[in-house]
C-alpha cells in the first residue's frame, strides 16, 4: 500500500488522479530511510463500524456483556447488552475526531457515540499505526471541539518495512515505562517548583516567629518591658477619651515557669495552647492586648465613583493593599467614622474557607475608609509589619481554621477570636530586625 512515487531525482511524489502525479517534496516532514515510504492514514487501512454499531449516550449501562468505547479519555465509557451492534474485526485503531484521542482496541465493543473513526490496518503492524496516530494527534493543530479527521488524514506516515515496524513498536514498549517514570518525575519537580517559593515563604516565617532567623541582642529591651509599657500607653489613651477600654480584654502573663491568661478576672493556664518554645527575652501575648481601635467597617453601600475609596476583602492579597476594582463613598459620617491611619491591619472576617482572616497591612497608599466584611485594628508601640508578618504565618492560618465558624458558602471569624489569637513577641528592635530581614528574603523569592 504505497502512497508515494519517486522520481529520478529521488523526490516524492503523490498521484492525485488517473494521470497525474504531483512533487510534495515540500511537504514532507522528515527525511527517512531509502527502504521506508510515506503513506497516509486512507490508504493502509479501511474504516470500520457505523450506525448499526452504534448506541446513544442515554443507553450505556454501568455494567454489561459489551464494553462501549467513544472518544472520550476512559478506553471504555460503560457497557451494551445489545450483542447485534458488537464490532468483532480486530485490532483496530481510533482516532477521536473531536477530541484527537487516540486508543488501540483489541476487545468487542460497541461504539458509543458520534465522533469516532475507527481503522482496521492492512498489511502493517497496527501497533506501529497506533503509536504513529499518537504522535500526530499532538501534531495537529487545535481546533476546540471542531472535526480534526480531515487534518489527520493528510498526515504523512513514515512506513518502515513489516519487520522494522514490528521492531519498532518492541522497543516503544520496552521504553514507554522508563518514560512514564520520567514523566512522573518531571511531573513532581514541575510540582515542587511551582510550591517552592511558597513553601519557602512559609519557612522563613516560621523560622521569623519562633527566634530563628535573626540572633538574639542581650542589649534589646525585653519584650515583657515593652508590654507594660503597651498597657500604660492603652490606660492614657482610655484616660484621654481617645479610646474605650475594652471589658473582655485578656491579659496574657507567665508565673512560675507557665503561661497564664485573665480573661473577665478569671485566670487559667494556656501551657497547652502555646505551640513551641521562643527566647528568653520574648513573650507570648494576644492581638487584643497589643491592639487598639478593633472595629468592623462600614455597611454603606458604596459606588464607582466618589470622594474616598472603601477597601473590601478583595483589596487585600499576600498582606498588602491592592488598589484593584476600587469602589467609593461620599457619605461623610461614613468618612468620619472608619478612617484608616498608617499602619493598620486590615483583617478579613467572612470568606472563604480558604481565605477567611486574611490581613494586609495600610500604608496611606490612597485615603480610604473599609468596608464591613473587614476588621481594622491598631497596633500600639509594636511593629505593625512585624505583626502583619505574624499573620501570614502557617501558624496564625492554623489558628483561623480551628476558630473559624461555617455556614452555607461562606466562613467567619469575628473581632472576638481574633483578639484571641495568641503569638509571640519579640523586643522592639528585635521586630524591625525580623521585619528587615523578611522584608529582603521575600524580595528574593519573587524572583523565583
């Protein structure tokens, strides 16, 4: 079944009628072997199966005497009980001409839906034919879910002799698992890849929140100092009418080598809760206690157009504001009511699962109010980078997935649990040496 002439010159040539005889020595993708042809799909084989073979996508049954096939991925979709329609003529090769799926059948079937082209190979290895088909299919070029069998069937197949074929596809088959291993492989490095900057990021964090990642200076001021001194500066703003004083406040304190939380005059030790050891000179604490102004935003409904933007829950990605589909507000008790300062947290109260109690960090970088599904909060004489920092850390995602209440496509956690949230302090300096060194290493990571 040659397709192909030669002339004198050793160039193909394909005869398109009785007479007539045309060069393709252009189209041709390769140069193959002296004793090889170019043939194309038409001429090696004859089509097998039509209607009569065929059973609609309502009648495939889970179980059954006869495996139905289509073009879809599965090599078998279902199955028939309908022996009349069965196709016995084997081995055949289909061609999915939707998909470009390709399968190799060496049982009885019934065809299962419009779409397939089924080949029964004549004097080659329809093996060879198979593997051939495969690697065209991806050679075609994409039509979506247009008809792709009138592209195949002007491929030129590279035909060995019989026994080359037969050579051929014994070698395809004893390489074919060493490439699936390989791809499984490549497949996890791909995976790996694209996880380590993130995984990366995690690491740094926690190295950041438990004391490791910068050393520790007997020279900075404790970080139990700088909580008194927090506690002054939240009883002056309270004495100035600046702030209110909040009844629930926890106060997170150690004796006698244990951790301990006041909550409502009632102590209670918190060992259990306290994830891993820090340095000495840190100290566990609560967002409540190092926190001012916890307030949810405004529930005006905002515009595309006025005087100040209102952040929502998606102006707040990877701990920094975005100023992307920004929405706006003239209402001035509004304004009044929830303006941002420089370095508030942002905190996401009701999302998803996945995303609820997201935080980014303000920097003025546009005057804005926030809106309600957002909780702002103030630290007082802490780092508020440092803080952000905390908050992007697996462990305070950790937190937000145990504390987290679910309803019906949506997940929350209120201003209460987050006040709650407990994390470690470093001193002062400490904090900006952290935020300093996070800083750089994530500048780094984004060029991963």
């Amino acid at each position: 079944m040659i397709l192909l002439q030669y002339d004198s010159d050793n160039l193909p040539y394909e005869k398109v009628g009785k007479n007539e005889s045309v060069c393709i020595a252009d189209e041709v993708p390769f140069e193959i072997p002296e004793s090889w042809e170019w043939a194309k799909i038409e001429t090696i084989s004859m089509p097998i199966g039509n209607k009569n073979n065929q059973i609609q996508s309502k009648e495939v049954l889970p179980t059954g005497k006869i495996p139905v096939v289509s073009q879809g991925k599965d090599l078998i979709d279902g199955y028939c009980n309908d022996v009349s329609k069965k196709i016995d003529v084997l081995p055949l090769v289909m061609f999915g001409d939707h998909t470009r799926n390709v399968k190799y059948i060496d049982f009885e079937f019934v065809i299962g839906a419009d779409g397939t082209k089924f080949h029964k190979i004549l004097s080659c290895n329809s093996e060879y034919i198979y593997y051939w088909m495969l690697y065209a299919a991806e050679t075609l070029r994409n039509r979506g879910y247009a008809r792709h069998y009138t592209l195949l069937k002007e491929c030129f197949i590279p035909l060995p002799p019989l026994q080359e074929q037969v050579r051929i596809v014994s070698k395809i088959k004893a390489i074919l698992p060493l490439v699936e291993k390989y791809g499984c492989e490549e497949s996890k490095r791909v995976s790996l890849d694209s996880a380590f900057p993130n995984l990366l990021k995690k690491s740094i964090l926690q190295e950041a929140i438990q004391g490791k990642l910068v050393p520790q200076d007997p020279g900075d001021e404790p970080a139990s100092v700088l909580l008194e001194r927090i506690r002054a500066e939240k009883q002056e703003l309270i004495a100035e009418g600046k702030i209110k004083k909040d009844k629930h406040e926890s106060v997170i304190f150690r004796r006698d080598n244990s951790h301990y939380e006041k909550l409502d005059g009632i102590e209670r030790c918190i060992d259990d809760e306290i994830p891993f050891d820090i340095p000495d000179s840190w100290a566990w604490t609560s967002v409540g206690e190092v926190c001012t102004n916890i307030q949810y935003g405004s529930s005006q409904k905002s515009s595309q157009t006025g005087k100040i933007a209102v952040l929502r829950m998606g102006n707040l990605q990877n701990g920094r504001i975005v100023l992307d589909k920004l929405v706006y507000t003239s209402d001035s008790k509004e304004i009044e009511k929830y303006p941002l300062e420089y370095n508030d947290l942002l905190f996401n109260r009701t999302n998803s699962k996945e995303l609820v109690g997201k935080v980014a960090i303000y920097k003025s970088e546009i005057p804005a109010i926030y809106a309600g599904y957002l909780v702002r909060l103030h630290p007082v004489l802490i780092d508020s980078d440092y803080l952000n920092y905390v908050m992007q850390s697996q462990y305070y995602w950790i937190y937000c997935q145990n504390v987290r209440s679910d309803a019906i496509g949506q997940s929350n956690i209120n201003a209460e649990k987050l006040k709650r949230f407990i994390f470690p302090l470093p001193p002062l300096q400490e904090q900006k040496r952290i935020v300093n060194q996070i800083s750089c290493a994530m500048n780094k990571i984004k060029h991963l």
